[in-house]
C-alpha cells in the first residue's frame, strides 16, 4: 500500500480508502452482504494497508471493534451533507462514540451548504477548535461546486476537498493541481464511475452511441435517477474498456483506481466495495 500526505494535516493516509459500504447496495447494483462480511471486509481493508475509513452512510455500525479505539496510523472520515448547524456536534458525538473516539480526523461537508450557512461554518470553526474534528473537507459534488474548484481551488478555511475525478471524467484535473500548489488535501470518489451502473455495463456499452437515457435504462435505479442523469452520465460513461489488457474482455477495477492514483495530487481514492473479493481486485495493482 502507498501512504500520502494529506494537505497539511499531518496524516499520512492509505492511497485507497474503504468509501461507505452501503453505497453500493443502496443504489441496487448488487444484493446487500450480511453482517459477516461486511466485518470480513473491513478487517481485510487493514489487514492490507488501508488505514483511512469512510462513514456516514449507515454501514459504519458493522465497523469491527478491533478497528475502533484511538491509533494514530488509523483515520476516519465522516460525511454529514449540508447539516443544520445546531445538529453538527450531536451528529459527530455519535459517530466519536461508536469509533471510541474523542476527535474525528476528517469531517466532510457539502460546499454548497458551507458556504451558504455561516452559522455551520462557525460551528465546524468551533469543533475544530475544542479538538472533536481535525480537518475540514469540502464535497465537490454537484456542477456549482465542481466549477467553484476549477476557477478559485479550495477555500481557505478547508483543509482539503473531494472531487470526482477517474478515467473518463477527468475535468478535475486542473483543480487537483491548483489544491496541490496551495498545500490542501484531495479525496476522490467516483474512481470507478460511481455505483449508479455496473461496472459490466461500463465496460461493455457502446458509449458512443449510447446517451443519458441508455444510462436510465441500464441502471438499477431507473427513473428515481432522471434529476441527476446528466451529472452522472458525465463520471459514468465513456471509454472504460481501454484499461482493458488486450485478451481482458472487461478492464480490472484494479487499472481504474490505479489510473486516478497516478494523479500525485491525489490524497487517497474513496472506493465502496460490496466484497472482500471486490476489495482485492480494486487493490490489486495498488
């Protein structure tokens, strides 16, 4: 496993990260692990290197208590959305409490919804401040957000943002680059274009004749996804079979998360997984 710097924290973390478990499943792409093995899953992710833990998305429960408990070479990060300011430190406590925790090493928040709301920038301000959060890391997740990033880089209070960024969505490149010469850190999700689609149909789909509608048609979720298609066909479709090997039918998960690594601005990738078979092959070239 590789270990990078992230910003200016200090934390040396794992080049991939366990991003939430249950975003997989949620989003219909495949069936939804027992218990067993979403505890096998974690216990492997350490087991080989990963030291940088995502939570938020209700999976984090099955975290194995031999996880748990204050080490310095392991981290956690915690995605809250865009919360109502007065519900931030209940939110956090919680989440310290299952993790047997007093600090959160990472705390991440939509950018929309910081910079709209001063009284949330003053609460995280304060969090920061009494030690129960030590970095602050923006979601880049909707267009306004994404093309903030590209035209000014991160803000000045932020520690680090969280980008999309992989093999046909690489518009973040210029952004990633900015952050790196201002000393911030750089998560990335969406390395395997998302779980909106199976990474099959991915690499199988004639993306040049195919449009946002074959992509609705396609993906579990249907129609729920119609508001967002264009955003998702954007980190989604495109040209994955090209990390292929030439007698490979389908590219290696593996090759996606090793691209987006190749990247030396990237701090770590956040990648979800839905096996520990899942979790090997994603961590296979790494």
């Amino acid at each position: 496993m590789q270990y990078r710097e992230f910003g200016q924290t200090g934390m040396q973390l794992s080049a991939v990260g366990l991003g939430g478990l249950l975003a997989h499943h949620w989003e219909g792409a495949s069936g939804h692990p027992p218990p067993g093995e979403k505890r096998q899953i974690y216990l492997r992710a350490a087991e080989m290197g990963v030291n940088l833990f995502d939570m938020g998305y209700g999976d984090e429960v099955h975290i194995p208590a031999e996880l748990k408990g204050v080490q310095d070479d392991r981290y956690f990060s915690l995605k809250v959305g865009a919360p109502r300011a007065a519900e931030l430190e209940d939110t956090v406590d919680r989440h310290l409490a299952n993790i047997q925790r007093e600090a959160l090493d990472i705390l991440r928040v939509h950018h929309y919804g910081y910079m709209a709301d001063e009284g949330l920038r003053q609460r995280i301000a304060a969090l920061k401040q009494a030690g129960k959060v030590r970095a602050l890391c923006l979601i880049r997740h909707f267009e306004q957000d994404q093309q903030a990033y590209l035209d000014r880089g991160s803000e000045p209070e932020a520690d680090a943002d969280l980008v999309i960024y992989n093999y046909v969505c690489r518009q973040q490149a210029v952004g990633i680059a900015r952050a790196a010469s201002m000393g911030k850190g750089v998560l990335v999700m969406k390395a395997l274009g998302g779980q909106y689609l199976s990474w099959i149909h991915k690499n199988t789909t004639d993306w040049m004749a195919a449009t946002p509608e074959t992509l609705i048609q396609l993906s579990p979720l249907g129609e729920s996804m119609r508001h967002e298609v264009e955003l998702v066909y954007s980190f989604s479709a495109g040209s994955w079979h090209e990390l292929a090997a030439p007698d490979e039918k389908v590219a290696p998960t593996g090759a996606a998360v090793a691209w987006v690594l190749d990247n030396p601005g990237v701090s770590s990738a956040l990648v979800a997984v839905a096996s520990v078979a899942e979790l090997e092959s994603a961590l296979a070239l790494i």
